[in-house]
C-alpha cells in the first residue's frame, strides 16, 4: 500500500449557503473549499505522479457536515481523477 501526506489550504467562500439534498433545503450553511498538491513515486515501472486535491466541504451550524465533495485529479493514466461525495442523510 501507499501512504502520502497532503496540507491543504482552505478557504471559508460563504457563511450562507443553501444545500439541497433530496428535495430538503439546509440554510446558512458554511461552505468551505480545500485545495493542495502533492506527489509521491509508487516504483517501476511507473515514475513519480503528481497529484492535486480539491475538497469542497458544507457546514450546518445545528447538523454539522452535511456535504463533502473531494476530486482527485493525478497525471497519472494509472491514477486517473477520483470523485468522492458524501451527503447526510435524512429520514422520510
């Protein structure tokens, strides 16, 4: 396995934010986006792949995160870009 650290820089965009997540509006929320790069060589035959990370997170000051999105793009055909997305979810 691989093991890499990353420091990301983040940055508050809005203190209020809408949110929608099935049909339901989350108001006020903080909206925070995290960006950084990183690099690590994984060994033959592949040579050293940069990486970038951006990660937008949602903040409801009476929920707590409510929506995490993360994209991994690397220069790499092997590592390609991953999408990750988390949402809360809510009962019916």
């Amino acid at each position: 396995s691989f093991f890499f650290s990353i420091t990301l820089s983040a940055v508050i965009e809005k203190t209020n934010d809408v949110v929608s997540i099935n049909n339901k509006k989350i108001e006020d929320c903080i909206k925070i986006t995290s960006y950084g790069k990183t690099s690590f060589d994984p060994g033959p035959p592949l040579s050293n792949i940069k990486i970038e990370v951006t990660s937008v997170t949602w903040y409801s000051k009476n929920l707590g995160i409510v929506k995490y999105k993360r994209e991994e793009k690397s220069d790499s055909e092997t590592m390609g870009t991953i999408l990750y997305e988390k949402t809360m979810i809510f009962d019916s």
